[in-house]
C-alpha cells in the first residue's frame, strides 16, 4: 500500500506541479470550497476531468505552501486496492498514509471515484465528525453519488460542485490560446463578423462534432477520438449503470442509450419506446433515469410559469446528452444532425454555464428553449431568408403570448437585432452565444 500511496503522490518527493490545462472557472469555484470544512465533492461524468481539478488543487495547496506530505491523493479504482472494496480499503489506505507522515495540523485527503467503496458515506461521517483537522475531497461519476439510505448521514457535512467536458469557450482557449477575447469583442461591438471569427467558426465546427471532452480536445485525429469516444459510452454503460444498479439485461440497456443519443432535441414517447425495445414504460423510465443519474442524458420538460402545470405536464420531454462527441458516435449526420448538434451546444451552454433548468415551449408554435424566468431561446434551422423570417415571427408570437420583453435566435453567422411593439428579438452566431456570459448577452444594446 505505502508503495502505491507514493506513485499516487509525487509531489511527496520534492518540488512538483502537475502539467495540467487550466479551468480557471472550476478553480475559481473550487478553491473557496477547499477553505471550508464541510467535504467537497466533485461529481460529473466519467473522463469529464474531476481526476484533473483535484491535481490542479493540489498545485494550488501547494503553491499556498501547504506541505506536500500534508496532501493525500488516491484513485479508488485501481485494480490494484481488490475487486471487493470496503470501508476497510479505506481505513487501510488511512493507515499507510499515517505511517508514512504525521500531520501535525490541517491535511488533505482527495479520493477519485469514491462510489467503487461500499457504505463510504458512513466512513467518511465517523473522520469528519471525529477529526478537525481532515479537509476531504472527493469525486464520483454519478448525480446521485450517496445512497438514498446514507444521504442522511452526510447532511450539511458536504458541498457539491459538478464538473463537465470543455466548454466550448475552454476548447478554443485550449487551441487557439490568444484569440477569441478580442475576436468576439470586436464581432460585437461592430455587429459584424471579424477575420479572426473564421479561426473560431472552424474551432467551433470541430466542437460541434467532436465534443469537449478533455482527452478528445487534446487529441484531434479523428479516426482515434471516435473509436475513444465509442469506449467512454461502453465504460458509462457497464460500469456506472449496469453495474451499480444490476441490470441484467445489457442489450436493452445498450440499445436505449444508443438511441436516446441518436434522438438528441426530439421529444421521447415512451410507450412507443418500450414497444420498440419490448419492454414496459415502468422499466424504460427506470433505466432512462439511471442514464440521467450518470450524466450521459438530460430531459427538458415542457414550459409553463406555473410549477404544478410543470410538473403535471403529459407532454413529452425532449432528450439531450452531456458531449456532442457522443451524439456523432452514434449518429451517422445529415441536415437533421447538424441542427440536433447545436441545438445540443445551446442545451449544455444554458445547463452548465448558465446553471438553468431548460424546457421547451409548443403551442401552434414551438420555442427550442425556455428557461424559468421566461426567456426563450430559438434555434435558427436555415439561412434561407424565408425560414427565417418564419422563426423571428415564431418567437414574436411567444413574446407577446408571455409578455416578455426579449427572445435570442442562435443563427450561423447573423447578427442582427429585430424589434416589434416594444418587443425585441437578438439574433447571434452560436459561436458568440457559446463564449459570451449571460449578462453580456442579456445586457447588449445595440
């Protein structure tokens, strides 16, 4: 154990940094959790990066000059800890690392994938509540990381953050390191598309199609990321879903997340679904929602500003997943695709970035995105000038039907404003509505 606690811990040997690419965002986030003493715990898919935001924590303990055997780093899925771990693992690990060093005051303890250890919440309970000095990091690759019948124990002892694949935002800071801040300024400010949008337009193609996970956005070939991207869906499958919840009947699994990914922005009908895998609803729902629990999916539900009308709605819900990489894994493209890809882009930008709850709105008309507050959002289908006059005539009508004062239409490469009886439709390309906040956007004035 004490060898492999020090291969986990390099730092351990002398001075150290982990090369790593910065998400500033996450460790603007992540830094102030780390001050505090409830357990900080990262959850996102598998390979979304969470391994890497604790490496990159520990170059910030560090670089606050916290002494680095004062810092605990262990990955719990290695093959190397038994196929039958326990709290035992744990208190084993625990152990190893106090008899290789004695911290004397606060100390760190980051463990990856904290889900592979069975009843851990309860051992995590007993050292936090018994020692002050532990600050305890953890990650896992599901939304509902504790137990239902443990969640109780770790009640105000922890705080969440989730972590996602690159933004498209990290993805062309990543390639493309000087460009896009004064690209997209000047896009803008001028109401036209700059020189430089064409390095970030053919960025943003590769994303579309691509996706953002980090060991995809490092490695552009594209024979290798999507035979990759094909692996990370299997690993979802059998090891976060199959196994955790023992399913036994792969194949269906296997077959409905296929085509949920294939489905991205259409509407799920479930009975039609379950006929379609020979199933029942009540199954279907069930393993639908473990596919939610591990990120590969979202469901947007249908608009209304009233929550019991929200939750009540027979209408179906629409389907998203976490990385347009997946959708192409499975998708074999067309004119359809290229919508579904950004409308997918759109989806994850307003439930990552912008941290909102989604839905749709239909009625004679149909709005691709509505958030809470009513802002509603629409995805442009064509350049054609007729589409598109058709969907500014679309959101107006939604506008009035709400009484709401602005609409955005995410377009190619139009930017444009339209008003109408004191009403107003923001018309911008996907890549400025993708690296833009939501004040920038909200607040722009022509």
């Amino acid at each position: 154990m004490e060898a492999l606690l020090r291969e986990y811990n390099p730092h351990w040997q002398g001075p150290f940094q982990y090369d790593l690419i910065a998400r500033e965002d996450y460790r603007l986030q992540l830094m102030p959790l780390i001050e505090r003493k409830e357990i900080v715990v990262m959850k996102g898919i598998r390979r979304s990066g969470k391994s890497s935001l604790m490496r990159l924590a520990i170059n910030a303990l560090l670089q606050k000059g916290v002494k680095a055997t004062d810092i605990l780093f262990i990955n719990l899925e290695d093959y190397r800890l038994g196929s039958e771990k326990s709290v035992d693992t744990l208190d084993e690990i625990y152990q190893s690392y106090f008899q290789l060093h004695k911290p004397a005051g606060r100390f760190y303890v980051l463990m990856d994938e904290i889900q592979e250890i069975t009843d851990f919440e309860r051992w995590l309970r007993t050292h936090y509540d018994h020692n002050e000095a532990v600050k305890f990091i953890v990650t896992g690759s599901s939304s509902s990381l504790f137990s239902n019948e443990l969640a109780t124990l770790l009640t105000g002892r922890q705080i969440s953050l989730e972590v996602f694949p690159f933004s498209f935002s990290e993805t062309l800071q990543h390639r493309q390191k000087t460009l896009h801040k004064g690209a997209v300024k000047k896009a803008i400010d001028t109401l036209f598309l700059s020189k430089g949008s064409d390095k970030i337009e053919a960025c943003l193609a590769d994303y579309l199609r691509f996706g953002g996970f980090p060991e995809v956005v490092k490695n552009q070939d594209a024979g290798s990321n999507a035979l990759l991207l094909q692996q990370y869906i299997s690993d979802i499958i059998l090891r976060d879903v199959a196994r955790r919840h023992n399913v036994r009947k792969i194949q269906m699994l296997q077959d409905l997340a296929i085509f949920l990914l294939h489905n991205v922005a259409n509407p799920l009908n479930i009975s039609r679904l379950a006929e379609i895998l020979g199933s029942n609803r009540n199954t279907v729902l069930d393993l639908i929602a473990y596919l939610e629990e591990v990120y590969l999916i979202f469901l947007g539900g249908s608009f209304s500003f009233s929550l019991e009308e929200r939750l009540s709605s027979t209408r179906a819900r629409k389907v998203f997943c976490i990385d347009n990489g997946f959708f192409s894994a499975v998708h074999q493209g067309g004119d359809k695709a290229d919508y579904q890809r950004v409308c997918n882009a759109v989806f994850q930008q307003l439930r990552f970035a912008w941290q909102e709850e989604v839905f749709y709105w239909k009625n004679k008309v149909e709005i691709d995105f509505v958030l809470k507050d009513g802002l509603a959002i629409g995805v442009s289908q064509s350049d054609h000038l007729e589409v598109q006059e058709r969907e500014i005539f679309r959101m107006f009508h939604y506008l009035h039907t709400h009484n709401q004062p602005l609409g955005l239409m995410i377009s190619k490469n139009r930017l444009q404003i339209h008003e109408e009886n004191q009403r107003r439709v923001m018309v911008m390309p996907l890549w400025i509505f993708l690296l833009k906040s939501r004040e920038e956007i909200l607040t722009y004035e022509a």
